[in-house]
C-alpha cells in the first residue's frame, strides 16, 4: 500500500489437535479471517509454515494446496459462495466430483437430507433464503468428509433463531463426523460451545482458555 508495509499477523504459533473445536475470536481487523485462509491454504503467509498431517502446506504450490483441500480441508464461507448458476444438489455435488468420487449425487443427496433440504434439492441459490444458501454450504463442507473444517464467522449472515439453527447443525454433523473444527467468530456464546478459544488482538496470540 503506497510502498507501506502492512503486518497482519505476528509471531503465531499454534496447535490443534485431531478432532478438537476450536474457536478464533477478536474485535475486527484483528487477523481471525487471515489467521483462517492461511490454516486453510487459501493465502500464503510471508513467513512461518502450517503443518496439517505431516504435510507442511506452506511449501506446496497453489495446485499442489488445492488438491491437498480437496482431500483433507472443508470450508464454510460467511457469504455461502455458492455458484449461483448450479442447484443446490450440483453445489454440493461439485467438489466431490472433482476430487474424483465415486457415488457423489447419493452423497450430496444425503447431506442436503440432513441438513433438512431433502425438498429443494433442484432449487437454485436464488431460489434460497439465506440459511437454506448456508445449509447448502454446511453440507458441501461435510460431504466430502474432510479432516478438518474451517468456518469463517458461518453465521454473519443470519437472523439470530436462522443463526442458532445453523450452530446446532453445525456441531451435530461436526459430533457425528469426527472431524476437526476451527472457527472464527465474533458470537462468544458460539465460541463458549468450541472446546477451546483463542483470541486474537492487532495480529497476535493473545490468550487461550478452555472454551465449553
């Protein structure tokens, strides 16, 4: 930015275990949605290295990361980014397709069924309100039946009852999956249901505690 250096994250070091939730809170502009994209392998940091399985990601290329995501990472955006022009089956049906994926519309059949969509199935994004738009998302993120899922504040969008909805599901599908959960969110009552939260202020590791 007109030759000024921005640092957004400073001197992070942390571990999650296998199966652990975990929160990420912080007033905005703290670094949780940064902190995320990099767990993710969605942004590539400047310095450091992200391990998940052995596998440091920061040494992969941007192919080399998608194609790690696609077997091992599930994503939850704020803003659903569901591809407008694909039902919600075909939303869903997508990335497992592409990882190549025997049986994926069962799977995405299944899916939208538990999240309660088993209806609108063939209905389109715009066809949604925005909690069936995230519901669709939460059961892209599930069916491919990642190792680890990243939400990033998964109910920004929501009216608070649509907001509490979504969580519960959420964690269900989470308890039934065995998979690991990390968050960012600015909602403590969401955080206080994690089993352990970290708080972020200007870029840096301020505390850990115990959580639900």
């Amino acid at each position: 930015m007109a030759g000024t250096e921005l640092e957004i994250l400073k001197g992070i070091t942390l571990e999650i275990k296998s199966g652990e939730s975990v929160a990420i809170v912080g007033a905005s502009g703290s670094g949780k949605s940064t902190l995320l994209g990099l767990l993710a392998g969605l942004d590539e940091a400047s310095a450091g290295s992200v391990v998940i399985h052995d596998t440091n990601i920061t040494d992969l290329d941007e192919d080399g990361r998608a194609l790690f995501r696609s077997q091992h990472i599930g994503f939850v955006f704020q803003s659903f980014q569901l591809l407008p022009a694909l039902t919600a089956l075909e939303n869903v049906m997508l990335p497992l397709e592409l990882a190549g994926k025997a049986g994926a519309e069962a799977a995405a059949s299944d899916y939208l069924e538990r999240v309660g969509l088993g209806q609108r199935l063939h209905h389109y994004p715009k066809q949604m309100s925005g909690g069936e738009q995230q519901r669709v998302a939460i059961a892209r993120a599930f069916a491919a039946q990642p190792d680890i899922l990243f939400a990033d504040e998964p109910t920004g969008n929501l009216d608070t009852t649509t907001g509490r909805t979504i969580v519960d599901l959420l964690f269900e599908l989470n308890r039934q999956a065995g998979t690991t959960l990390v968050l960012v969110t600015h909602d403590l009552s969401l955080a206080q249901r994690c089993q352990r939260c970290v708080q972020l202020e200007s870029g840096a590791l301020l505390s850990e505690a115990s959580a639900g």
